[in-house]
C-alpha cells in the first residue's frame, strides 16, 4: 500500500515559535521542522550532529527564511547545552511556544550480554535528554503562562521486542515522563503529549537496521507498509496545535500497533 498524498499546510502554527531536538536529517525531527515552517512557525533545530545541522538549516532557510529558522548544535546529554538551545530561542523569537523532543538512541543488544555503558547511553539520551529539554521548556512556558511540549516515545514503550531492553525501558520511561510532567503543567497552562511511532522510514534507520527486521516490522502494521517520517510530523503539529487544547497527558499511538 502506498502512502497518501502529502498534506499542504494550513497555517495552524502561524507565528509560533518552535524548538525541535534532532532535526537533522531525513528522520521524524527533520520532517516535524518542515512541516511546523509549513505550518506558519519560526523554528530553531538542534543536533548532535553539526554537518547534517547545518545542511538542514541552509535548506529550510532557503526555502523558508532566514528570518523563520535557527539553528543550533545540542547534546541532550548536556545540561549547559540544553540550556543554551532554549535560551536562543527565547534571544531568536521573543518566546517559546512549542518544543518537540525528538533526541533519541536506539540500538539491539541482548541483555545478557549489554554493557552498563551501552545501556547508560541509552537511557541518557533518550530518557534524561527528554527530561532536560521538558525541564528547560517547562521554566520558560511557566513564566508565560502558555506553551506545549510534544515527545517522541515508540509503541516498544508498550511491546516487548528481543534486544530492546534499552530502548524500551527508556521510551516508557518517556511515557511516564509526558503523564506525569503534564499534571504539573497543566496548573500554569502548558500542555504536554507524546507521539508513539512505529515504523516511520528514513535512511538511517535502513543503515543500522537488517532488512529481515525492517520486513518483519513492516508486516505487523496494519497498512502493510512502514510510516513516512512526514506522517508522524502531522500528528506531532496537531499536538502542538490548538486543534489539541484540551489534549495533556496522553501518549498518542501513530500506528497500529498500540501493544
């Protein structure tokens, strides 16, 4: 089954000022940046990676402005780094409005034979760099009264899978990190949800992935085929958008494949 046509943008982020973590590349961030600019928001993108940052940013800021995109390279795993991506933010766009924290690292080991150093990289990356960047924007959004805060988890938060111990202690993690945060939030007017992808392709997923995985995985969905990247960005604007106002707490599964 082929995908469905790509969905023009309909200006529900207009003036909104957006910061997104991992937005290099072809992958979930890099699509969540495109279609936030699409959508009418300034946007600020982050990477560990600085050479794939700084290509998307010369990219996005020829098609949409230099006056709508920033960027800046972030390690999640470095409070000072995170704390100077949001304050270029505020510096760049007078506020922040939405972030979306997309920084993530997976990996397959079985448990038996993983190493405290590849469960740690992890569970830092992936579960305190989404705390960190959550508690960086909450400080900010608390002060204005208004903000939204949209995680990326996976459906392996809810599935066992071989090999993903890791990843899947840390994308629950994740889970729980939305619920909770989010009650706190919600007493200043922040929101804060979670996206659950699947299978969303790109090509760095084919890199460190054997086709006989990517097939299976493929087949469990109910479509028959895997998720663009760009699919996911839709649910993750609808998040951040006001079409979700009375939306907080909740882990939104992007697939079939909820447990």
């Amino acid at each position: 089954m082929t995908p469905p046509p790509y969905v023009p943008g309909h200006g529900l982020l207009k003036d909104r000022a957006v910061v997104i973590t991992a937005a290099a590349g072809a992958g979930i961030g890099g699509a969540a940046a495109r279609r936030c600019l699409e959508e009418g928001a300034r946007v600020l993108i982050s990477d560990a990676h600085e050479r794939r940052l700084a290509a998307s940013a010369q990219e996005l800021e020829k098609e949409f402005g230099a006056d709508r995109v920033a960027s800046l390279p972030c390690d999640v795993t470095d409070e000072e780094q995170v704390q100077a991506l949001y304050a270029l933010g505020v510096e760049r766009f007078g506020r922040i409005d939405v972030a979306v924290n997309n920084a993530g690292l997976g990996g397959t080991a079985d448990l038996v034979d993983m190493t405290d150093d590849q469960w740690g990289r992890v569970l830092d990356i992936t579960l305190n760099g989404t705390m960190r960047c959550t508690r960086a924007a909450l400080r900010i959004m608390r002060d204005q009264g208004a903000g939204v805060i949209v995680n990326n988890a996976s459906v392996i938060g809810w599935r066992a899978q071989k090999g993903q111990s890791h990843y899947a202690a840390a994308k629950a993690g994740v889970m729980a990190l939305t619920r909770c945060s989010a009650l706190e939030a919600a007493e200043f007017g922040v929101r804060i949800n979670a996206v659950s992808p699947s299978l969303a392709m790109h090509p760095h997923l084919v890199k460190v992935t054997s086709e006989e995985l990517l097939d299976e995985l493929t087949r469990r969905e109910a479509f028959g085929r895997y998720a663009e990247p760009w699919e996911v960005a839709n649910v993750i604007v609808f998040l951040a958008s006001d079409y979700s106002s009375y939306m907080t707490g909740e882990v939104v599964s992007v697939s079939s494949q909820h447990a």
